[in-house]
C-alpha cells in the first residue's frame, strides 16, 4: 500500500449525524458498490466455482451451500476490510484449524488476497468482494463466528461520505446477530475519537460487553495489517479494542 496518509483531526461525535447514518444502514443505504444483490454486470474476474471467492450476485446455490458449510465446520473469524490482506493471509496460516472469511470490496486487494489464498495454498480462506455491511446477515449463520476483526477501518470524514462508516447501532446489531455468545469484536484504529465512539455506541448495545483490555492477550501474535505497520514505522499510535459478544 503506497498511499498510506496520515489521519487528520479527530472523529468527533455528532448525535445528528450518527442518526441518520444509522436509519440508511438500517434502510440498506450507504453501500459501498450498491445493493450487492443488484449488481447487473457479471464480473469477469471473479474464479470460476469452487474457488473459495464469493460474490453474492454471482454465486450458485451449489457455492452458497459450499460457502455455508465452510462457516460451519471449525471455528470462524471474519475480516471486514482486508485491504491487501497482510493480516489475513498470514493469520490464516497460523491457525489451520480454524476457517476465516475476508470482506474487501476494492477489486484490486481482492485480487491479491485471493492470489495470497492461492500461492499459500490455504484450505481455511475465502474471500468475499461484497459490502460486508450488506451481506453479511445473509451468507454468515447467525451465533457462530469466534472474531469478527474490524482493523483500520476508513474514517470517512466528509460528511457526504459519513454513511460509509462501518460502524453505527444497526452495524452493531449486524456483528450481534453473527458472533457466538463470547465472541470478540476486534476493532483497531489510528483514527484520534474512533475509538471512544465504537466504546459509546457499544456502551449503548445490550448484547456487548465494553472493552477488555485483558484480550488483548489473545491476539498478541496477530501480524500487523499494512496500514498498522506504517503506523508503526512513522510512530503514529494504534488503538486497540476487545468487545464481547454477551
Ligand atoms: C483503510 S483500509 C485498511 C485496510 C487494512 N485493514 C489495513 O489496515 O491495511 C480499509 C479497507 O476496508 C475496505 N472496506 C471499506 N468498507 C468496506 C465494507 N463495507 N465492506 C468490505 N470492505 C470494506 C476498503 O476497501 C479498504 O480496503
């Protein structure tokens, strides 16, 4: 990633604006790519089945029932936002016995993550090029999934821009509805506010319990995503939070 820029600023929390980003999450608005069940043109790069690649408009019920069964038959951690898929990739390959399901939805990281799938040679992987916010209801069973990790997620400042920001109630509900009783949600972030605005919202969730920082533990081997190395080398802090599916 070559690109990678300083944040500007501090999230700050605007109860308007919050609002009304969660009644367009929660209308389906906001998707990044559009609805996902809508996508008119085939895209040609997508592997032909079973390459574990999926994207909902595309996919037969033979790779939904595959997709399904992969999410059923070992642990499951989800990645929102892969990026190029450092994390990911490597996390994956540490942990065998467990399957994982990466949500990019620029096609060029995509592609890398799934050439990664490939040139690893990795059984445990799939990727998904979707709007994980529009999908993720659909194609993942509901109370299964271990992690869901969120790391590095874009701020979105401008305020025309502001209903692509993952998080709101109704994402909150989403992740809810998908983690396990005792799964961990996994958010990580360079962004100055972010976090006490994940913590207030979380706050407000009957089905989270607040960070704990104990958990930290548990994912003391995680290798860095690319964003959290630059932050790294350029001495920018990375805040890290642990929230408990109740
Ligand atoms: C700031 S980048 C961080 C990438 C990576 N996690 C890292 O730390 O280097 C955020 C990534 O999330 C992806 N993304 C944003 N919203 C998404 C969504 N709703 N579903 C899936 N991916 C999304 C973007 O395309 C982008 O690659």
């Amino acid at each position: 990633m070559t690109r990678l820029r300083r944040g500007r600023g501090k999230l700050a929390v605007d109860p308007e604006e919050l609002r009304q980003i969660d009644a367009l999450h929660r209308a389906g608005e906001g998707l990044i790519g559009g609805d996902p069940y809508k996508r008119h043109a085939r895209n040609s790069l997508v592997p032909p089945e079973p390459a574990p690649w999926f994207c909902v408009a595309q996919a037969s019920p033979a790779h939904w029932r595959r997709l399904r069964r992969f999410l059923l038959e070992a642990p499951v951690e989800i990645e929102i936002g892969a990026g190029d898929g450092r994390f990911i990739l490597e996390w994956a390959e540490q942990h065998p016995d467990r399957h994982f399901l990466a949500f990019e939805i620029r096609l060029k990281h995509v592609k890398r993550v799934y050439a990664g799938v490939v040139e690893r040679g990795l059984d445990n992987l799939w990727v998904c090029d979707d709007d994980a916010r529009g999908v993720l209801l659909n194609i993942v069973p509901s109370n299964t999934v271990e992690v869901v990790h969120l790391l590095m997620p874009d701020p979105w400042w401008k305020k025309r821009q502001a209903r692509r920001r993952l998080i709101s109630p109704y994402m909150l509900d989403v992740l809810a509805a998908v983690l396990k009783p005792g799964g961990i949600f996994r958010f990580e972030t360079d962004v100055e506010g972010y976090p006490e605005l994940v913590d207030m919202l979380v706050a407000d969730h009957p089905a989270f319990i607040p960070h704990n920082p104990a958990l930290a533990e548990r994912f003391r081997d995680a290798p860095l995503t690319s964003r959290q190395r630059w932050c790294e080398e350029h001495g920018v802090p990375v805040h890290r939070r642990y929230y408990t599916r109740r």
